[in-house]
C-alpha cells in the first residue's frame, strides 16, 4: 500500500512538473480549453434540458431523461472540440507568424465555428441565436466607442426591448414557423394555453387537463 502511495505521489510530482514547463504551456492551454469546454456546456445545457424537457416534452421518464442526456452531452462535446480547435489554431498562428494579431481570433473561430457547429441541428442553432444577440448588441456598443455612431441622448434600451418584443410576438402570432421550436412552445405555453380552461384545476392548478371530463 505505501508503496501505491509513493509512486501516486511521486507521478502527481511529475504532472505539476510538467505543468509548469513554459514550452508546452500552449498545448496545456488547448487540453485545458478542451475540458473547460466540456464542463461548461454541460452546466449550461443540463438544467436548461432538464427544464424545457419536462415542462414541453411528453414521454416516458426514460425517454425524458434519455433525451437530457443527448442534449446535454452534444452541447458539452461541441464546445469542447470548438475550444480546442479554437485555442489550437490561435497558438500555430502566433507560432507561424510570431505574434498575435486580431485577425487570428477571427480566423480561428471562423474555422472551429465551421467545423464544429456548421450543422444545423437544435442544439448548435439555440447556441447561435444566443450569440448573435449579443454579437449585435456588442457591435452596437463598439460602433459608439470608435465615434461610427454618436451616443445617445438618451438610454436606447426600452426602445429596442419595445421593438424585439412586438417584432416576436407579431411573428409568432402570424408567422409562427419561423421560430425556433422551443421558443414556439414556450410562447405557446405562455400565449396559447392561457386562453383555455374547464375548471378550476386547469385555471390555476395544471395547464391542461389530464382526465377525459
């Protein structure tokens, strides 16, 4: 047993060793993006899964769960091979050219966004729509501190929350198949479902009735 010991501690030594060695911080670097990744897509997309799974999704339990599971280990692993990719040609740029210039990120993320989230599946289309909103919103605030658009006088936000907000609901009111599906099924749950009931169990209680009354 102290022998087992010894030679775990004695590896651990070598594995911090070897962590602090300069020349291979870029490549440690791309491992560790690669795990952050993982374990970040799966806190985002495991209680979000578990959420919209059960309050929209009908099924058995293990259906449920199974499909939890799907969502949240294709969200994990996407983000993982995104960061890895990302990180590892941000490194072979600087390397090649010596240096590292903007250009780089835009390359580097162009080519993993490319790769990695290129399909059109669910899971990568809920992960563009949330960053294009903010992409938006950050070139917005970027336009402003190079002078390409003078500040405002006044806050802009309630306007532009007015305008997303009118803009989404007269879609999903006239033009409804052209949003995403889970947000179709929380404007229905929000906007449809409201507008039916029986009793009191299914005004306040359930959001639908469950019995064939």
């Amino acid at each position: 047993m102290a022998g087992g010991g010894d030679a775990l501690r004695a590896l651990l030594r070598a594995a911090n060793a070897l962590l602090q060695q300069r020349r291979y911080r870029a490549a440690l670097a791309v491992l560790k993006g690669f795990r952050n990744g993982a374990v970040y897509g799966a806190k985002i997309r495991a209680p979000h899964a578990l959420v919209m799974t059960f309050l929209f999704k009908s099924g058995s339990l293990r259906e449920k769960l199974k499909s939890i599971a799907q969502a949240t280990y294709t969200h994990s692993r996407n983000l993982a091979y995104f960061v890895f990719t990302y990180k590892g040609l941000m490194a072979l740029q600087s390397r090649l050219q010596g240096k590292k210039i903007p250009f780089h990120s835009f390359f580097a993320a162009c080519i993993g966004g490319w790769l990695v989230f290129g399909e059109n599946n669910p899971i990568n289309s809920q992960i563009i729509m949330y960053l294009l909103s903010r992409v938006l919103f950050g070139l917005s605030r970027l336009a402003v501190e190079k002078g390409y658009v003078p500040q405002p006088k006044q806050d802009p936000f309630p306007l532009v929350a007015a305008l997303i907000w009118g803009t989404v609901l007269w879609l999903f009111e006239y033009h409804r198949q052209t949003l995403q599906p889970s947000l179709q099924s929380s404007m229905t749950y929000l906007y449809d479902d409201s507008n039916v009931w029986h009793d009191i169990s299914d005004f306040l209680v359930y959001n639908k009735r469950t019995d064939s009354k």
